[in-house]
C-alpha cells in the first residue's frame, strides 16, 4: 500500500488549498490569528432596523459592502473571495480553468424583499398590491437581472463562471451540515475517479431581517445581546441559542496521486466521511443520540481508524442548549472514558454560525488546527455545564499534537455529517 | 482512471408519480394514451397552470401532525416517494430504509403571500417606520412555515414520514438539480458507494410568487397551454406544472437478493452547463452528450423541453439531427416540473419500456410522430429553460 491508496484501496483524498470568510476577517492568516487569539466577530447588527426584535447582534460580514444588501450577492462575494484564496493557494490549472467540478454548499435561494419592494413600486399603486397587480409589473425585461439572481442555481453559475471549473455545478443543501456535504460529494467524486481534484465550496451571507426572524420564531437564537461578543456560549451552563453568522470556505481537493505528480504542497487529508439521518423531528435530534452517535462512527469507519485515533474533536457546538447536551452525549458514548481527554473546542464561541457555510468553515480551522499544533479555544466558557465533563479548551487557546481530528456538522431535518481529517496519508 | 471492476449495473425497482393527470402508474398511463391534459387557464390568467389532482394524503402521510407541518410541495413530494416505495415493496422495511441513501431535487421558499402584501400595502402608503417590516414578520410568520421554506426538509419529512435514513441529501438549481441528483446516485451505485437510492423531486406550480421569479425573465407561458412544440414566436414560455416524481434505484444485486423485478435499467445520466452566450451552444452540448450515451441516432427520446424561447430552439436544432427517432415531450401534458423535469422523463422512459411502448404522441407540428415498436433504449433530455442541460439512459433489462 503506497500514500496514493488508502487502506481500502481508495485513492487518497487530500487538501492542496483553503481560503476562509468570516466575520473575523477575509483570508486565513487574519482568521487564524483572531481565533487563537480568542477574539469575537459577534457584533451589533447595523445593517438593518433591529427595533422589536428579540435578537439584535449577528457575526455579520460587514468590510465587503453590498449595496442595497441582497444576502445572495453577498453569498456570491464571499464565495469568490475564498475560492479565489484557496484555488491561488493550490496554484492548480489556470487562471478561469480550474480541471475539476463544482461542489458548492449554499442557504437555499429565494426572492428577496428588494424584488418585491421594486415591483410593488413598479404597479404604480399606493393600496391594494398584491402579487396579482405585481405579476402584472414583472415582465418586459426590466426585472431580468432578478430572475438572473433570484435562481438556486445563481451562485453557482457566476463561480463556474469566474472558475472555469467542469461539467455541471452541485448546488446543495443539507442545511447547516451543507458544507460538510460539499466536501464529501468532493472526496466521493475523487474516490471514483471521475475527477482528479474538485473545488468544494460553502457560502453564507443570510443576515437580513426575515432569515433572523424565520430562525428567532423558532427560538434558535441566543437573546444575549449586550455584550454581543458575549453571546455565543457553547457548552457553557448559560448558553442561550446560536449566533447567525456570515461567512465562506473553500477547498481544493485532490487525489494524492494528482496533487505529488504536480508537486503540490498538500495541507492535509480529508480521510473519512460520515453521514446519518436522523428521522425523529424536523429540528431536534432524536433522544436517544443514535444518528449523531452513527454518523461520527461512520466517519471513523471510513477513514478506517478508531475513536482512540483521534486527538481533537471540531464539533457542531452552536451554543443552543439542545446541541450541544445531545453532541456531548454522541460524543461520550462514542469515545467513552477518553472522551474527557480529547480536546473539543467550538469554532462558532467566535464566528457564530456561519450556517450553510459552516462545515467548509470549520473543515478550514481543523486543518489549520492539525497544521499548526495549536487549538483555538472555546471563549464566554464562565460557567461550566455538570451535563458536559468534557474539555473545550476554555477560553485560551494552548498548543497541542494532531494527528487526526474529527468535525462535525448537524442540520435541520435531520442532517448530520462528519468528516475526519489527519495531517499526512496514513 | 481508477477500478472499474466494480462497475455495476443499475435497476429502477420502484416508481412513485403523483401529478396534474393522477397518481401512480396506471392513471398516468392512461391519461397519456387518451392525451388528456389537465390545465387551469383562469386561476392564475393569463398565466396556464396544471395543477395537482385531489390527493388522499392520509394515504402516504398518516398522521396530520406531519402533514401540518408541509407545504404543498413537501406533502406532493413526501406522497409521491410513499408511492415509490410502495411500488418497490420497501414500505415499512426498517432494515433497508435504514440504510438507504436519498437525493432529493428542490426548491423551497413557498411564501406567506398575505403577510408579503401587508408589507409592501405598509411600504407603498409611506406607513413604514424603521424596523416596520420586522414588526410585521413577527407577528404575521407562522414559526413552521420557515420549515416548509427549507429546500432540504422536502428529504427531511420524507425521513420522518418514510423513515428513509441512510444519508440525505438535497441538490438545488432547478432542472439540473434533477438531472444530478440522478447522475450522483448513479455514480454512487455503479462504484459501490452505495447499494440503494430514493431519488426524485416535488414541484408546487400553483404559486404566485413562483410566476413572479420566471415573469421576471419572461418565462412564464401567457395565454393558451398550447403543445410545447408550438410555441413559437410571441408564444413562448412555459407553463407551471405540480407534481412529485421518485424512483428506488438499486445495483441489480442488491435487487435480485430482495426478489425485487425491474421495470428497467438505469444506464447512464449525463450533464453539462453550456454558457449559452450566442446561438448554438446548448445544440453543442446536447450533441456531445447525446456522443457520451454511445446509442444510435434513432433511439427513441423523451423529453422536458419547456417552450422558453433559446432553450427550446436550440434543442428542436438538435431534434433535427435525429428525425428518424421517435419524440416525446412531457410537458405539453404535464407543464414544467422545474427539479422534476428529468425525473418525470425517467420515470415515463421506465413505465414505456415496461409497458413495451412509448405513449401516445401528442403533437400537431410534426415532432412526435406515432410509433408502435418495442422500445428497448430511451434516451431522456431535461434542458433547463436558463441552464443545464441533461441525458439519461434507460434501457430494457434483458429477461
């Protein structure tokens, strides 16, 4: 068995580039920097009235200006900027022809309130507007651009546009799991050798006033508004509910055998995939922990090593008091005793929950983690959680030896992912 | 390229339909030999519809609880996979539900039009203070509708409804999330990735703020549902279609073990995204997929080509290259599915080569032409009306 196979006599799966968006910064020396140093991107929503609303602070990505705010545009920009950071790091084809497919994670499009307001102007009337008079002002071209956007397929198009990458674009969504779906459909399409890389990407530019409410009726979020940087709490006792975040990441996969016979510098290993759903509610997991306990051992299985191979835990960890007892939970039962032991520290305690985008996001920290033997810590970790005797790397970041870590994703519907990452073939 | 040893091959065991012409195989069928269209041309005039017939839900969805919290599109979507389970003898078989995979195509994002015209009255009269919208969705949002708006809780209620569990999955992108939904699945089996798959999609065509997004590109068919074929000219578009398609595709394996017969062979599913920037490109692409399928140039097709204006011209150019095949288009009779576009066209491919013939044509321009023959390939073709362009092979499993 050489590097180029893994233990199953799959072709090997590995990282040649990474680029990152968050509300901490563009790029993954900025991010690295600002998440070892235990700094917040929570910040008090100003890109929009907050008044009546129960939450008022968001890791919103406000340094790349879009204006009037379309969330799908700015999905589109964050998507470009970390592709273009992690296709230029991989320094693989040529400029607009990138020689692979398209995996992009990305929250579900839909017609925004600027297309609505714009053609309820444009019946003329001051009363009685309803989609029948505005059905009535859509045609004639004027409003084509909003088609061009408004389609799911919109992000997609413009980064195959701007890539050159081949064949037809994914465009998926397993709700907060997308991004680490992303990632898989990329290590599968290696696996078959129907492509020697793919470009595997996960955008989020949600926070405007309807996605906030949408998610705040739920009562998903944290209402810890003051301080916002105080907001994100995971596995603390007092946390309250997640963080809406903002941000993007973006992978160059490729075949081990692809990425020497190049002599790409390879960042690391995407060695296993697991994937469970779970059918019990459409927003809670089951209570018995199985499909959050089955989907990390799949991923275990895949990547063919044992819970006593990992050394870091990368969890979903979103701060709601539902997740994180039942992630801990899957997370004991799965690694037992040593689960004390193992370090599991929550990117989102920093960058909220970048949502669609999330799995991609974290996929990056990971690897960076194993990259640079150092942890970023979970920060507002005052208070612990007696349920959760695990340890998250309270609020400083410390150094640390990783061979192979584990992060995980969960989602509405019943979506839950992992992924195994290492730093070398085995 | 790497093992193909394990190459396997792809049965399609069970089909669940659900439409403007009925529900299930039989109905369809027969609907599509009498040419019966099912159209409502005032509802939404000028805008022509073909609506979903009258659906016992209680008959896929038992409990209402669940049923509440769908949508239309999620409830013509959860039916019609109840229906290709049934139809695959799977209903009810945690063992394999267990560990089946699912890929499901959506859209999402079905509004609450009341709330969305107290909004904008609220805007146009000048009511509007800082933060009047939020005050508004507050107080007028139901909390689930968010659920029903969620493109991956159409996989996720079937999850919960059918118990499906292996992996879930959600493509996006209109017509060609349908078409990779398959090709993906596909792929996933043939390589050994997986043994078994739910695959479809659910459209919801009686939406206003559906006809609002495509009004806005001047898709949306005004006027007549005339046949697809002729609509030219002025009268371009197409018209919305609801419905549900999913198919249970296994490796032949995998089907033989459980006793599972099939109704054909899932070969191939091919797909490309041309720029579409001048005349041409998308005949281009659909030659080179049709170059990809290896079958001869009179295999019989049936097609989602929709009546949008380029999309359509150009795959009638590609038509050309083929008069001796014998054509059927589907949305003359069922309107545009959107997501489901190819998966109706493979699941009609499926039941003609099971029932040893295509459909009846129904057409007066001349591209479908009446043919009795024994079909033993169908090549099937979703173009999507902006982008993606798609081919599947399905073919006769030898006796």
């Amino acid at each position: 068995m050489t590097a180029a196979k893994d233990q199953f006599g799959r072709p090997t799966v590995v990282v040649t580039g990474m680029g990152v968006v968050t509300s901490l910064g563009a790029g993954k020396t900025d991010n690295w920097q600002k998440l070892t140093a235990g700094q917040s991107g929570i910040r008090t929503i100003t890109r929009f009235p907050t008044d009546g609303l129960r939450t008022t602070m968001a890791g919103t990505v406000d340094f790349i200006p879009i204006e009037p705010f379309v969330s799908t545009t700015l999905s589109d920009k964050l998507a470009d900027l970390a592709a273009e950071e992690a296709v230029t790091q991989a320094a693989i084809g040529s400029k607009g022809d990138f020689p692979g497919p398209l995996f992009l994670a990305v929250a579900p499009v839909e017609v925004e309130w600027i297309a609505r307001f714009e053609t309820a102007r444009a019946t003329g009337s001051a009363s009685g507007i309803d989609y029948d008079s505005m059905l009535k002002a859509s045609g004639g071209g004027r409003f084509a651009d909003f088609h061009k956007r408004f389609l799911f397929g919109s992000v997609a198009d413009h980064l195959v546009e701007r890539f050159g990458t081949k064949g037809s674009p994914i465009s998926l969504s397993t709700a907060c799991a997308s991004g680490a779906t992303a990632i898989q459909l990329g290590v599968e399409a290696i696996r078959r050798g129907e492509a020697d890389a793919a470009l595997c990407v996960a955008t989020d530019g949600s926070v405007n006033p309807e996605a906030l409410i949408r998610f705040s009726l739920l009562s998903a979020l944290s209402t810890h508004n003051e301080p916002p940087e105080g907001a994100a709490r995971p596995f603390a006792k007092n946390r309250d509910g997640f963080v809406m975040a903002e941000g993007a990441g973006a992978l160059v996969l490729e075949s081990y055998e692809a990425a020497t016979a190049r002599g790409a510098k390879i960042l690391g290993v995407l060695a296993g995939c697991g994937e469970l759903a779970d059918s019990f509610h459409r927003t809670r997991s089951s209570p018995d922990g199985k499909p959050i306990i089955g989907c990390i051992r799949n991923a275990l299985d895949d990547a063919g090593i044992t819970p006593d191979d990992i050394d870091y835990i990368n969890p979903h960890g979103t701060g709601t008091p539902e997740n994180d007892k039942m992630e801990s939970k899957g997370v004991m039962a799965v690694f037992g005793e040593r689960a004390r032991q193992i370090p599991m520290s929550s990117n989102k305690s920093m960058i909220g929950h970048t949502l669609s985008a999330a799995g991609a996001v974290e996929a990056v920290f990971t690897l960076l983690t194993i990259e640079h033997g150092r942890l970023p810590p979970t920060i507002n970790y005052a208070m612990p959680d007696p349920e959760i005797p695990l340890d998250v790397v309270p609020n400083t970041a410390r150094d640390a030896q990783v061979r192979y870590a584990i992060s995980s994703s969960f989602g509405f519907g019943g979506q839950n992912v992992s992924l195994v990452m290492a730093r070398e073939p085995a | 390229m790497n093992d193909k040893t394990t190459a396997r091959e792809v049965w399609i065991t069970g089909i669940g339909l659900a439409s403007s012409l009925g529900e299930g195989l039989d109905e369809h069928w027969d609907a599509l030999q009498a040419r019966r269209i099912n159209v409502d041309e005032t509802t939404f005039a000028p805008y022509p519809v073909h609506p979903i017939v009258k659906l016992n839900y209680d008959a896929q969805i038992p409990k209402k609880g669940d049923q509440r919290q769908m949508e239309s599109w999620q409830r013509i979507g959860t039916y019609a996979a109840g229906l290709a389970l049934e139809g695959a003898g799977l209903k009810g078989n945690t063992d394999i539900l267990s560990r089946m995979d699912m890929i499901v195509a959506a859209g999402g994002g079905e509004r609450d039009l009341a709330v969305d015209a107290t909004v904008l009255n609220d805007q146009a009269q000048g009511n509007a203070a800082p933060g009047a919208l939020n005050e508004r969705l507050m107080g007028g949002l139901r909390p689930t509708l968010f659920l029903a708006q969620l493109s991956n809780l159409l996989a996720g209620n079937i999850s919960i409804v059918h118990g499906v569990t292996g992996s879930s999955r959600t493509f996006m992108g209109e017509e060609a999330a349908g078409t990779d939904a398959f090709r993906i699945a596909l792929a996933r089996i043939v390589s050994g990735q997986s043994d078994i798959a739910l695959v479809g999609a659910a459209h919801n065509g009686e939406r206003k703020d559906l006809l609002m997004l495509y009004e806005f590109g001047d898709f949306a068919l005004k006027g007549k549902a005339t046949p697809v074929w002729a609509r030219n000219g002025e009268a371009t578009g197409f018209a919305l279609g609801s419905g549900g398609v999913f198919l249970v595709i296994e490796s032949k394996e995998h089907a033989q073990a459980r006793g599972a017969k099939p109704f054909a062979r899932l070969s191939q599913v091919v797909a490309d995204h041309a720029r579409r920037t001048v005349p041409g490109n998308v005949t281009a692409v659909l030659d080179s997929l049709w170059a990809k399928l290896g079958v001869p140039t009179d295999t019989p097709i049936i097609t989602g080509a929709t009546g949008a204006a380029y999309a359509t011209d150009e795959e009638r150019a590609f038509l050309k290259k083929h008069a001796n095949a014998p054509v059927r288009g589907h949305a003359t009779s069922f309107g545009h599915l959107m997501e489901a576009q190819l998966p109706l066209g493979l699941a009609l491919a499926a039941l003609s080569i099971a029932k040893g013939k295509l459909f009846a044509a129904n057409d007066s321009t001349g591209v479908e032409i009446e043919n009795a023959a024994s079909p033993s390939q169908i090549v099937v073709i979703g173009t999507g009306h902006w982008r993606g362009e798609g081919m599947a092979l399905v073919e006769r499993v030898p006796a």
